[in-house]
C-alpha cells in the first residue's frame, strides 16, 4: 500500500493522491444511496448515447490525464443534479439529499488529486451538456430523471473500473 502511495505520488508530481486508494470505497457509498433513493432502474434507452469510447480512450493515457477525466466527470455528474427542477422524481428525500453530499464529497476529495490545471476534455463536456438538456427539454420530468439515475449508475461504474486500473498499473511499475 505504501509503495502503491509513493508511485501515486510521483506520476501526480507535486500531489500525493492517498486517497484515490478509498475511491472505490465512497464510490460504492454513493452508488448504494443512488440505487436506494428511488424503484428499480429504468431500462429505457437514454436519447443521449453513452461516451463508452470516451472510457476506452481514456485507458491509453497518462495518469494525470485520467485523473483529470475522473475530475471532469464527477463535476459534469455532480452539475446534472443542481438542476432547478430536482423536485419532480420520486425518489426518497433524504436518500436523494446523502446521495448528493456523498456525489460532493467524491468530487472535493478528488480535486486534492489533480493538478489546478484547467485541461478539459471537450468531448467529454459536449457529453455532460447534452444530457443536461434532456432535462431541460421536458422541465425535468419523471422520466428524464429516471434517466440521468441509470446514467449516473453507469458512469460511477466506469469510472470505478478507471480508479482500479490506475490503482493496478501504479503497483504493478513498482514491481
Ligand atoms: C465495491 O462494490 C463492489 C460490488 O458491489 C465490490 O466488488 C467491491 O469490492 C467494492 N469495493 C470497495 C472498495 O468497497
Ligand atoms: C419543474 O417541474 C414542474 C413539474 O414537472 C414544472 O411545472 C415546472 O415548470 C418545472 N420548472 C422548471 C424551471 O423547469
């Protein structure tokens, strides 16, 4: 674990990124509160298709870059539920309201690994701005709500899957 942190530290320059290591962790949190603050997902297919290649590309470069894609996509998921209309699902409020503060904390402590450096994926924002406009376009119906949950389900996933292989190939150059 330690020798896991020293490498973290080095690909990361200045900024000693511990905590990536508890990622999965919270992450699993949030994505319990998510699943527990409404019914069953839904299975309707989302009008905005999911930047799956954007994930796949993403596994080709550097730390620093992948880490900043993480920064990028909780700040785009954390964005999606600041809408106005947060009022019309039924989910569970509180659920809803520790889903948030956790989705915030994920976003906060992550920011203590990533360098200030304002490299945005375009790509990636074009995405975030697209799905955000489902809800905008039906003033945040049940539906499109519904949406944005099996979405965000997918993304934490993905982005699980992201941490884990950063967290691998840190170990495994030590070796
Ligand atoms: C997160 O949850 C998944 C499946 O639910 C589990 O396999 C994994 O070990 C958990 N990770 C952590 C760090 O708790
Ligand atoms: C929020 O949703 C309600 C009910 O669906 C709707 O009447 C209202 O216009 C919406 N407000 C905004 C700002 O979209």
């Amino acid at each position: 674990m330690i020798r896991c942190t020293i490498i973290l530290c080095a690909l990361t320059s200045a900024l000693c990124c511990d905590w990536l290591r508890h990622y999965n962790h919270y992450s699993n949190v949030t994505l319990t509160l998510l699943r527990q603050m409404g019914g069953q997902l839904t299975e309707d297919e989302s009008p905005v298709s999911f930047p799956f290649k954007l994930y796949t590309q993403v596994r080709h470069r550097k730390v620093e870059s992948q880490l900043i894609f993480i920064k990028n996509s909780l700040l785009g998921i954390s964005d999606l539920y600041r809408h106005d209309n947060l009022s019309s699902p039924t989910w569970d409020t509180k659920v809803t309201h520790h889903f948030q503060v956790n989705l915030h904390r994920l976003k906060e402590e992550l920011n203590t690994c990533v360098p200030t450096s304002k490299q945005l994926n375009r790509r990636l924002t074009r995405y975030y701005t697209r799905l955000r406009r489902t809800l905008d376009r039906t003033g945040g119906s049940i539906a499109s709500w519904e949406l944005i949950r099996k979405e965000t389900e997918l993304h934490l996933h993905q982005l699980q899957l992201l941490v884990t292989s950063i967290l691998n190939s840190a170990a495994s150059r030590r070796r």
